[in-house]
C-alpha cells in the first residue's frame, strides 16, 4: 500500500536559491506519513493520545531536482520496515511524475516516555500494509540495515 | 530595562527574495523574549515548569529595511505592558544600531489551560521591570491600547 | 471578493505548548494571499517574474483561539486597502466556522529593488477587486491608518 | 579541523513531544556548516556573490536523544569527503558533551544553475582541512559511499 498527497510550495519554503529548502522536505514527508497512518486507520492523533509516540530516530533524503515555489508536489509513502519496537517509511517527492527528492525515516515506538514494543493492535495493522523496502532501493542503502 | 541578544541570520531563514522571511521575525522576537525574562530570573522553562504560560494573542510588526544572510542582527525587548492577566512586549530589531524592525507581543497569563491572573510572585518581579510603552510608539499603536 | 484556502495544520508546526505557533500564522496568510492573487488572475510567480514584488512592510495577528495538530483550517483572504504604491489584505483563520485567528499585511510595490508604482495593469486587475476593509475591524485598528 | 557553534534552542523549534522537531537539525547543521566555512576563509556569503553554490544532495541524520527548549547546543562540523565536484560534511550535536544527534551533508558544486567542478582556489582551501570521514562512522554507513 502507498498513500499520495498533493501539496503546493509555500513562499515561505523557498530559500535564497530561488527553491525549498531542504529541511523542508523532512516536513513534506512527515504530512505524507500522516496521511499514510489515516489513511489505514490510525490517525496519528489518536495514536498520541493513547501516549504512545513513534519519534524519528534516523531519517535519509537524497535531492535530485529542485521543487520551487507554486509548485505542485506529490508525496508518496509506504511503510518499508517493521519489527516489534520500530518501523521504517519510505518516501518519493515527484512534481508531474518526475522524481525530485527520495527519503526515508526510522521510528522508534514509545510509550509514554520510554521505548516500548509496538503495541498489538497498532502491530497487526501496520503489518497488514507493511509492503517491505520499496522504490528499488539498493541493498546497501540503510533503508535495510534494521 | 531592557535585554538585547544578538543572532545571526541563517540560511533557511531567507526566502526567495534574497531577504529574511517576515515569519521568521515572530521567532527572533520570542528569543528576545525568552532572554529578557531568564535575565529578570525567570526562566521560561521554569514558568512552564509550574504550569504557568504566557501565549501570544497579539502579534505586531514594521518591517522597514531587510536583513540578510549571514547578518548579526540585535534584537532589544522591554516590557511595555503589565496588567494582573496580560503583558506586552516591544522590540526593536536592528543591524548595526540601524532599524530593520519593531514590533510588539501580547500575552495572556494562562495557569494550566485557562486563563488567569499573573501569579503574585510573577507579577512582582515583572513590576520591578516595566518601563512603559517604549520607543517612542505614538498612542495611535496597539501598544497602548491595553 | 473572498479567497478561501483550505489546509491541515501539520506536526511540525506545533510547539511544546501543544499549539500551533504563532510564527506559523505569518505563513498561513501567505498562502492564502498567494491563493488569492492566483484567483484573479495574478499568478504570484508570475508577477515576481516580472521583477515585481510586494514585500511585507507590516504585519497584525490577534489570536482568538489556538489550533492543534490535524485540524483542518480555512484561512480567508481579501483585498483591504490598495493604494498606487501599496496594498493590503486582511485575514480570517477559522476552524468550523469557528475564528481562531484574523490579521492583516501591508505590502509595498517593489519593481527590482526599490519602491515603485504598481503597474498598470496590476492595479487595474486589483482594483476590481477590492473590498474595503472587511470583517469590522474597528476605525482604531492599525488597518485604518492608510 | 572541525569548527563549533553553540547554540540555544527556540521555543518555536520545539514540537508537541515537547523536543526540537527533527527538521530543525537540519537547519543546525547548516548553521554549523557556515560558521566551518567562515573559520576557513570562505564565507559562503561572499561563495554565492561568485555564483557557486553547494546544494544538499543527501542528508543522513541519526538522533540519539532529544534536545529541549533552552537547551545550549554545541554543533561540531567537519569537512569528510572531498572529490572536485562534490563536497560532504559531518556532524555531532551534543549537549554537554553527551552525543543527541549526528549526521552527514553531500553538496554538489554548481556554478551559476550547472552542476560544475569546484573552482580552484575553493578546492585548494577546502583540501588543506579535509580531515576524512571523522566520528568514527562504520563503512557500511552512506558517508563512505562516495
């Protein structure tokens, strides 16, 4: 399973190369992982307020063209990784079908305030669209260094 | 009194303009702010700490020449505004002693999720350093219509 | 005329306050603004391709109510005062039908980089659509003091 | 060599866990990278003036622990790869000596809006601070895939 959002390059997401800013990208891929928990029934905030958090411990972005303001972006996101206690996104960042950027992130799974295993509902819905490492990445590539 | 800090500009904090991005001001003046309260000896982590905030509900800014990549900027806060539930913030923003900015912040005081009156030992110390509507703001400026 | 935007407010843009931060509002009207210049036929990108700018020379926020993670907001925008040298939008961001907040920019027309007419045909286009001060700010209120 | 910047963290770099939002780190690195070409004699400012510029093309970061509002940052930058076209940079941000984060940056060098081999005297100020790849990173880690 993959989850797409479209979104529009904000002004304020341009830096003084005339394009966004590369810690941008690490929120684009943070609204398309929203959408991708909604999108399978676990609404992030809802997530939180049972206490449990799944903060980024490792996140990966490779740049290969620049977005720019007005621009309309699409998001992909799948779940890549899964075990017990983390879980792995991976990311496409395309305007018009053309790849501009590709990442991915790693979580931990918390609760409360400590690391914790996943709980078991959250568990059995993740592996159900858990679709392993996509988008061709390499072997070498920490995407599969879990 | 009044506090001054001292920042440089970043790279993400410009736009495509080549300039400093109007949002990010509302940031430089809320570390101003949080400097001048840890020099009066209140931390605001430690006003935190006790359940005690002071969100924005004004917000105000005149922009008048820009400021750029890579400049030292000074930011200057006064307490300009003290009444048992809000206070008021002015700053000037200034690069070399010339002008780029000013602005102002209200504050409600807010005890846990509602609003409330200053704590008294607070609202003591903040006495101590009010000065007044600063700057020289004419009366016609929001500033003063406490 | 009005412009509406509609847009979820995302993680990052929430503070340990567990809010969105006042600095983000800067960027919710500009998106708005922007969306309402692409409406009337004044594609923003295209305007600054032209080497015409409209810089923000001020900024008001007042803040009624605050916005979490998730909710899906709509911001207005219209056309509020419009001068030949500058012009000015004011604001409504509300949830629901509910105002969470409302605010204004004033702009000055920059072609390169100095202050300048508005082009001709601009004008034309945002005279038509010019509305007067909307949403009952009162006469006191900074929007006034054209 | 490697340069270091201490910084203090904003109120808004924080998120609702209550820690710096992860896209901030880049925006830190960045920082520490500047103030690195500064301390070598090129500051990036004066980089740009000429028309070269060093785009991110990857970004890896690993956080170990969070960082929190108020919170003094130390960012250690070093200079680990360098070939003629492209540049990497890594990074530590402690607090107090304890390790919260660490990562890489890979630039291209592009003159005017082309991908292009790094000019000579850039390339020969950058060679004499080349350390390697520093902190102690495994091979299988993405820095060394150069």
């Amino acid at each position: 399973m993959e989850s797409v959002i479209r979104l529009k390059v904000r002004y304020a997401e341009t830096d003084q190369m005339g394009v966004v800013h590369h810690s941008v990208y690490a929120v684009y891929l943070e609204a398309a992982r929203v959408e991708f928990l909604e999108a399978i029934g676990l609404p992030y905030a809802q997530v939180e307020a049972r206490g449990v958090y799944f903060p980024v411990v490792e996140l990966g972005l490779t740049f290969r063209a620049p977005a720019r303001f007005g621009d309309v972006l699409e998001v992909r996101a799948r779940l890549s990784g899964l075990s017990p206690r983390d879980l792995r996104f991976a990311y496409r960042v395309e305007r018009e079908g053309a790849l501009l950027a590709e990442g991915f992130t790693r979580h931990l799974c918390q609760v409360g305030s400590r690391a914790a295993r996943i709980p078991e509902d959250l568990y059995r819905l993740l592996s159900k669209v858990y679709s392993g490492p996509p988008f061709g990445y390499s072997p070498a590539y920490p995407l599969t260094r879990q």
